[in-house]
C-alpha cells in the first residue's frame, strides 16, 4: 500500500462514497444541499466509520492522570510519546479513513466530512468547540466550566440558507444524530432512540479560580443547570449543545460550547489536536477508545468494557478479558482490523 502524497490533495469522492456505503445515484435523489442531502451524509460516515483513537494509545504503559507531584509529572510527561501523535493533515485523514479503512477522532472524522460535503455544494465552516467539565464541582451560581478547544465541529449551510451544526466526532452520548439547525431551543426528539437534543444561544462566560481572581480568568463557564430561561431566551454570542436521554428526562445536560462566527482553521486545530491525541494530561490518550453510531442507539469500546446503548439508555454490557476478544470486538463491531 503506497503511502500518502503530502503535494496533491488525494481525496476521491467516488472511493469516499464507497467506503460509507453510499452511490452517486443515491446522492441524486436529494435536492443539492438540501438538509436531506446533509443528514444522509453525516449519517452514512457515523455509521460506517467508527470513532476511535487506536493510532494515539499505547496499552501496554500505565498511564498517569494530572499528576500532582513532582514525580508525577516527570512519569507523565514521558507516557504519551510524540510518535503516538495522530496526523490531521488532509490526506493522512483521507489515507486513514478512506484508504486503510479505519477510523478516528473528530479533528478526522470532521474534516473529512467536510471535505466530502464541499464536494456536493455545501458551504462549511470549521468551528472550535469546548466541552462542558461536569467533573469538576463549581459554583452553582457559575456554572460548570468549559474545557479547551479540544474539539471540532461543522457549521454547514443550506441552499435555503439555514445553518446547521454537523457533528460526527461526538459519538460518546449526547452526540447529534442528525444536523441541528441554528435555532434557540429548538427540540428534536429522535424517533429511533428517543433521545432529545437542542441548540440554546448563550456565551460562555468567563469566570476566575475562587482565591485567585487577581491571576485572571481561570476558564469559561455554562450557565447554572442550563436552563434556558437563565439564557435571555436567546440572546448573547455562541451556542451550547444540550442533551437528555428520553423526553420526561428531568433536565437536559450541556455538552459542549461553540461560536459559529469564529470559523477556526486547521492550523488552529493542530493544537487541540495534539492535545487531545497525545498530552499526558487529557483523558483521551490514556484509554482505548471506539464507538459507531448504530440504528436504534450507539455502541461504544472504552478500554476492555463493551456497552451497548439503544432507545437512550444501556441495554448490555460485557468486559472483554483477553486481546483476542478485543481484537475480535474491533473487527466484527466496528470493522477495524
């Protein structure tokens, strides 16, 4: 197998196509960038592309998380090594993805969605996106804090001229099953899963570390529970993608932060890329992780636990307790071999 050319732009529409189970034929059957034609799309590569971050995992080492000591970070610092970094240039992402038929994370998964939606019309806009840290306890007056821009989503465009939020590189919980129009509290309830899933225009405030508000601001942070009344119905810059498991689900749970008007380049991303691919001190590079999206739900590999979710919530789970059995979950669940 020949290696990428780093000079020529190599994507081949006609083998992406393929590779997502997809035909020219099918793509004429949709209006050109029409929302029917964005959703078969997103949703052919959530389905048959898995996410995963084999390329940036080493299992064999122990990893260290946000050590506190001295030592700590010595050992930490030396876990991810640099070889592990995973490559987003376009045609590493295309080789990968496309040609070796793997899978990959969402600076990967997203740029070569984009990549494939240009080709039939859409406009698209990458746009830097931060997570919501519900592992860290804030202020309820405050709100949770936002992480770094460790993420990339789509924001696509119409032929109407309706802006929609595109993203295949979420696939956790919470992740979109279909493109989300820009529109303040917007409800779509999945009629597969059940899911519930809504945009709420608000910005992401800034707030200081409690004790150290003459160093600056600490992080940005989402509002209290989220609510949408505590939003101004609407007003302020950016967008928080929210999430519940099932309609009568008591409050929906923010997922992450974005500003459309903020269109990010792929330079910009090589940091949040690296970051989320390689550094010792994100979660991502120290656990094995996969997940496709399936008709009624998603189904997700981290470490040696298998889960499979359907109609939003988890319908089984099993711990895989040899290689052989990882290595078969890989290839049959999620056709990585």
């Amino acid at each position: 197998m020949t290696e990428p050319d780093l000079e020529t732009d190599l994507f081949d529409f006609d083998r992406y196509l393929e590779r997502v189970g997809l035909s020219r034929d099918e793509l004429g059957q949709f209006a050109p960038q029409s929302h029917a034609l964005l959703h078969l799309l997103m949703w052919a590569q959530a389905t048959r592309i898995p996410w995963e971050n084999l390329s940036n995992v080493d299992p064999v080492r122990r990893r260290v998380l946000h050590p506190s000591s001295e030592a700590g970070v010595h050992e930490a610092e030396h876990d991810v090594p640099a070889k592990l970094r995973t490559s987003i240039a376009p045609n590493d992402v295309y080789h990968k993805l496309v040609v070796r038929r793997r899978g990959g994370y969402c600076y990967e998964h997203n740029l070569l969605l984009a990549r494939a939606l240009r080709d039939v019309g859409f406009a698209v806009a990458l746009v830097a996106a931060r997570g919501v840290n519900r592992g860290v306890i804030s202020d309820a007056e405050l709100g949770f804090p936002l992480n770094a821009s460790t993420h990339l989503v789509l924001v696509a465009t119409t032929a109407d001229g309706a802006r929609f939020l595109v993203d295949d590189g979420f696939v956790w919980a919470g992740a979109p099953r279909t493109p989300l129009r820009l529109a303040h509290a917007e409800e779509i309830n999945d009629p597969d899963t059940h899911e519930v899933f809504r945009l709420v225009r608000a910005p992401a405030r800034p707030a200081a570390q409690p004790g150290f508000e003459l160093w600056g601001h600490y992080a940005r942070t989402s509002d209290a529970a989220g609510r949408v009344e505590k939003r101004g119905n609407g007003a302020g810059t950016g967008w928080f993608l929210q999430y519940k498991p099932s309609p009568d689900a008591s409050e929906f749970w923010d997922m992450f932060h974005f500003d459309e008007t903020d269109e990010t380049t792929i330079t910009d991303c090589l940091t949040g890329a690296w970051y989320a691919s390689s550094s010792p001190y994100h979660k991502q590079p120290h656990m094995r992780l996969a997940a496709i999206m399936t008709a009624k739900g998603r189904t997700a590999l981290v470490n040696d636990l298998l889960t499979v979710r359907e109609g939003g919530r988890v319908v089984s789970e099993r711990t895989l307790t040899t290689e052989h059995e990882v290595e078969t979950v890989l290839r049959e669940v999620f056709g990585i071999a």
